[in-house]
C-alpha cells in the first residue's frame, strides 16, 4: 500500500509481518511448529531465546542458605524446603555434604590433637571433643544486624573476637569500626564472608566499639559491645 519510492525507508513498518504464527506461541507452547515456524530462521532463533521462560531452570540453594543451615539457624520450613530440593538436586546435596564432611574432619583433627596432647594419659574413652569455638555454631555467632544488603556478624573463634559485614544479594557494602570514638578506625579485611575487623584476644569484661555500615542509600550507625 506503500508508495514504491517509500517502501525502501520503511523495512521497519513491515518487517517480520508474515511472523504472526510466533504470537500464538506467547500464550500456549504448540504442539508441533507450523511451516512458517519451521521455515523462519528469526522465529526460531526468538523461541530458542524465550525457551527458559517456559521450562525455567532449577533454582540453586544459595550460599546465604547454606550459611543459615551450617550456622542452624535456618526455620523448621527453611529446612523442610533445601531437603526436598537436595533430595532432586546432586548439586545442592553435594554442597550441603562437603559441610557435613568438613565439620566431621574438624572433630577428628580435635580428637588426634587432644589425644597426642594427653601423652600417657591420652583419653581412651570415646567421648566427643569438645568443638573448637566459633566455626559452625550459632551459639559462637551473634548476629547483630540483619538488612535487606548485609548482615553484622560477632565472630568468636580462637579466643579472639572479630566482627564480619557480610554483602548480600550481590551488593556493594563499606564499614568501618571505631574502638573509640573520634580515634581512627581499625583496619578491615576482605575475606570470603564479606567485610571483617580484628577486635583482638577475647577478655573478660564487656568491651564496647561503633560501627559504621554504607549500603547503598542506607547508613548503618551502632554501638556494640563484645
């Protein structure tokens, strides 16, 4: 319907016209594709790429989840939920076992190390040893601070305390930590849980520090003490 000397400058109004057998596919996947779908090389390079939409992939436990199950402190629901998924899921479960394994390396490293301690009077009962402090106990871990883009952890471990700021959802987070305020702030360290501050040997008595969190548009400002 075009003017002749018109239609070159506008490909783009009729482009893809004869493509109409790809909108019946948005509402419900076709049994067998039509000749046009067969034939049309552009069609068939859209459904490729809308593929996923239809047949999702399964979704992952991510290590956020994995950190709340080796903490325990994931829900009974919680829990319910990553066992009927690593129940279909190698991926998952083999993540979920290598945790399990390595808490059981941790308790037997303890065990020959307190029995070589001991000398002659190594323990020859089969009592467990006690676990080292910190590494995968909540009762070792204290969350101070729970937002939507981190977490503030208080770590003791080898009688020493740190405190950890942990990303989440993949966010870009800053933190500082004054042991005193109006003195500089410690030095951070940048390790595989997130943002992480040295406080020093765990002592008696009730310390206190400040804390200073960046997400984004929101500042995190507390006193804490360890």
């Amino acid at each position: 319907m075009l003017d002749p000397n018109e239609r070159t400058q506008a490909w783009w109004f009729s482009a893809r016209a004869d493509c109409d057998d790809l909108v019946a596919t948005w509402t419900q996947q076709p049994r067998s594709l039509t000749p046009h779908l067969q034939s049309c090389a552009e069609c068939r390079a859209d459904l490729a790429d809308t593929a996923i939409v239809d047949q999702p992939p399964s979704r992952h436990l991510t290590s956020d989840e994995l950190w709340r199950f080796d903490m325990g402190l994931m829900s009974t629901d919680e829990r319910a939920r990553m066992e009927k998924h690593t129940a279909s899921c190698s991926d998952c479960a083999q993540a979920v076992l290598a945790l399990e394994e390595g808490d059981e390396a941790i308790d037997e490293a303890l065990e020959m190390e307190a029995e070589g301690a001991g000398g002659s009077a190594a323990r020859t009962s089969r009592a467990p040893v006690p676990r080292r402090p910190g590494a995968r106990h909540p009762e070792q871990r204290e969350v101070l601070e729970e937002r939507r883009d981190f977490r503030v952890v208080l770590v003791r471990e080898r009688q020493r305390v740190r405190l950890v700021v942990q990303p989440l959802s993949g966010r870009t987070v800053t933190a500082a930590v004054f042991l005193t305020p109006g003195k500089p702030s410690l030095k951070p360290s940048q390790g595989p849980e997130g943002i992480s501050f040295d406080l020093g040997a765990e002592a008696g008595g009730a310390r206190s520090a400040h804390l200073t969190v960046q997400a984004g548009s929101e500042t995190l400002e507390r006193d804490f003490s360890y």
